[in-house]
C-alpha cells in the first residue's frame, strides 16, 4: 500500500493511532491498518472510545521521538472531536475543526464556536487540517471562521425580523425553509438546501435560543 511504502522509505514505526473523531472518513481505516499493523491492536486512541479502542482525555500526553503530542477536546464538529497539538511545531492537527479549504459542517455550533476560542488560545501558528491544504496562519483563520458565523447569526435575526414585519401580527411562527428562502431566495437547488443549509439553518437557530 502507500502508507507501507510511504514508513518504509522513510523509517518509520508506527506506535500509536490517534483519531479525532467518529466519521467514518477518519475512523472506517482501522481495520484494515490492523490488518497491516496488527501490533497497533491496543493502541488505537479516541475519545468516547469503541470497546477496542483506548481513550483519550483532555491533556493527555503522546511523546514519539521528536515529537511530543498533546490532545485538545474541541467538540462541535463532532460530539467525541479532538485536536492535537504538536507541541515542537507550535501547530494543531485542527481535524474537521477548522478545514484547509471551505468551512467545517457543524453538528453543535455553540460548541464549535467555543472550541476555536479555546484553539485560539494554544497560540499555535500552523493548523494541519483533516481536509485541505496546510493552514500557514491559524490565528487568521480561525478569527475569520469565527466572526463568519457570528456575521450569519446576525442575518438570521434580521431575517426572522423582516419575516414578521411582512407578515404582520397574524403570524408568530417561523419555519427554517421559511427563513432559508427569505436569506437565499428560491433558486437554490433541494439537494442543498436539504443538505447544507437547513441543517445548519437549524443550528443558528438553536444557538440563539441558548443565547437568549
């Protein structure tokens, strides 16, 4: 395969697998690693672990030669996310957190949105994303991912507010596809629509609810 031959060139041994979440983009690998690699059997880490995988808490320390690795739980993109910090390169393996390109799906955004604060304070220079390319200033990006959903949060409410001026006092609920088409008007495509926006709609939603 390429990854033996990718350790092979390069003398390297693997000692521990580390995921950063559930999705089966990241985890679905596994058992077939295990099957290249079976002494990996005990050393496949993550938070809220499977019955064959060992856990991972906040803090915990992994150290390789030349290479000392410290877990962040960044829930938001995923319930069970973790980022790792390589402390030499002053850098973060952002996982789904933060991409190389686009933006993260979100499943809790409150969540999501306190995990890049808190990401913000590692100091850390360098994001090595999941997907995408190497993120050379991860102080900027994260400040623009963040200042992004805050910048939709507000159109939103402004949205919900031109919603009720229209429709005057005789209606006080709103549906998402309502508001989706009130923000984006009526040409986007179902599949999009279905697959993006709502959900995510739904979770600006409920974000400002818990914000009050």
């Amino acid at each position: 395969t390429l990854l033996s031959s990718v350790l092979a060139e390069r003398h390297i041994t693997l000692s521990h697998v580390l995921l950063t979440h559930w999705h089966g983009d990241h985890a679905g690998g596994v058992l077939d690693l295990l099957c290249l690699y079976p002494h990996l059997n005990d050393s496949i880490y993550k938070h809220t672990p499977s019955k064959t995988q060992q856990p991972i808490v906040d803090g915990q320390v992994f150290e390789v030669e030349g290479a000392t690795v410290r877990a962040l739980y960044s829930p938001g993109h995923s319930h069970d996310h973790m980022c790792f910090i390589i402390e030499e390169d002053n850098a973060i393996c952002t996982g789904d957190n933060v991409l190389g390109h686009g933006t993260a799906a979100v499943e809790i955004l409150s969540l999501w949105m306190d995990s890049l604060r808190l990401m913000q304070k590692q100091e850390c220079k360098i994001g090595y994303p999941a997907h995408g390319i190497v993120i050379e200033n991860l102080p900027v990006k994260i400040s623009g991912e963040l200042a992004s959903k805050t910048r939709r949060e507000k159109q939103v409410l402004q949205a919900l507010t031109k919603i009720k001026k229209t429709a005057g006092s005789g209606k006080g609920d709103v549906t998402v596809k309502e508001l989706v088409s009130t923000m984006y008007g009526e040409t986007m495509a179902d599949e999009v629509r279905q697959m993006a926006i709502e959900p995510f709609m739904e979770e600006v939603l409920r974000k400002l609810a818990e914000d009050g």
